[in-house]
C-alpha cells in the first residue's frame, strides 16, 4: 500500500482529483481521521472536512503507480510508501 498527503481545499481541486483517479482500475481510498471513503466519490470526499489532513491510499492497481502518482501530482503534499 501507498499513502500520500493529499491537498484537496477548494471544489475544483476535489473535481480535478476525482477526473483524475477514476480513469485507473483498482481500489483507491481516502482518509481523515476515522473516515473512510472511495476515493473515486465525490459526494464522498466532499462529506468529509477538506480542512484536515487528507490520506490518500492505493490499495490495489493494474496500473503502474508511477502512472497514478503523474496523474495526482498536482494535489500531492508528501509520499509514504507501507
């Protein structure tokens, strides 16, 4: 599993974001403290407080992760790998 700090303040960002991700096969969620959702909702994502850390985890891809990680480089904070 792969973790990353996500920015997600603003609608247009969670808009990007979800564009983003949907297009990859596999099971992708996002955290904040003890919620936990799809992170390819986006009724999801905006029931959560965007002002808080976001925990953006691969669980499971196809795809290759360099791929996914091209695709939300732009509301990337930090990177962990698990």
């Amino acid at each position: 599993m792969k973790t990353y700090e996500l920015d997600l303040n603003s609608i247009d960002r969670v808009k990007g974001f979800v564009s983003a991700i949907e297009k990859f096969d596999g099971y992708f969620d996002i955290a904040t403290g003890r919620y936990v959702v799809d992170a390819k909702s986006i009724m999801g994502i905006f029931s959560m407080d965007l002002s808080r850390k976001i925990e953006f985890r691969i669980l499971e891809t196809n795809a290759q992760i360099s791929e996914v990680e091209a695709a939300i480089a732009p509301y990337i904070v930090s990177k962990e790998s698990n």
